[in-house]
C-alpha cells in the first residue's frame, strides 16, 4: 500500500512523546501495564526501559525514536489495519514500522496474550 510523502512525513515527526502517553492510556483502561507495554515495545525496537525513557525525555520524532532501534526478526509477522492501512502493505520503512508499534500496542490492549503479541507462539 501507497502511502503519501506528506502522510509519511507526518508520521516522521510526531514526537514520539506525544503518543507514548496515549499507549499507557490504552493499555491501562484495558487491564494491561506500563511493563507489559514497555516489553512490546523492547521487542519491536530492541530498546531498554531506560532507553525508552531516554527517547522520552529528549523528545525524539517517531523517525529519531526508530533510527536505531533494531527491529526485532519476527516484525515482518505483524499483520493486520491499523488506522486504515493494512500493515504489511505499508512500502514506506518507517511508516510501516510505527504503524507495527501502533498494531501491538492495540493487540496489546486488546487483551491478546502476550506470546501471540511477540509472536512466539
């Protein structure tokens, strides 16, 4: 799936401290915790709890916050829409991956268990 440059750049540039307080939200309303989240995100990116909050505290876009993030092997196994798109059709890299992050923060809050979240089982 296409998307736009400008859509792109969009994404690019939402700090990435904007949208970590709309996760914890999401996730706690439904019963899940800061862990729980912090654990899908250290799968997908390859960061630390302090490294998280590192991105946090800088105030890094979505594109700094996945510069050198190391995307976890199994990424490519995320499937599904989100926000419209479906996921593992989105060309753009760094679309695609912020869109992984939205979709396993969703399934997350979703009450999905967390080996099928991290896509081990």
């Amino acid at each position: 799936m296409t998307t736009t440059p400008a859509h792109d750049k969009r994404i690019a540039s939402i700090p990435f401290a904007a949208v970590y307080p709309a996760y914890v939200s999401k996730v706690e309303k439904k019963g899940r915790t800061v862990e729980e989240l912090h654990q899908v995100l250290s799968w997908l990116t390859g960061f630390s709890d302090k490294e998280i909050q590192a991105k946090i505290d800088a105030g890094e876009t979505i594109e700094q916050f996945f510069e050198n993030a190391e995307i976890h092997p199994n990424a490519h196994l995320i499937k599904g829409v989100i926000c419209g798109y479906r996921v593992e059709d989105i060309e753009t890299p760094l679309t695609r991956q912020a869109r992984y992050m939205d979709k396993l923060v969703d399934e997350l809050a979703k009450g999905r268990p967390m080996e099928k979240v991290l896509r081990t089982a």
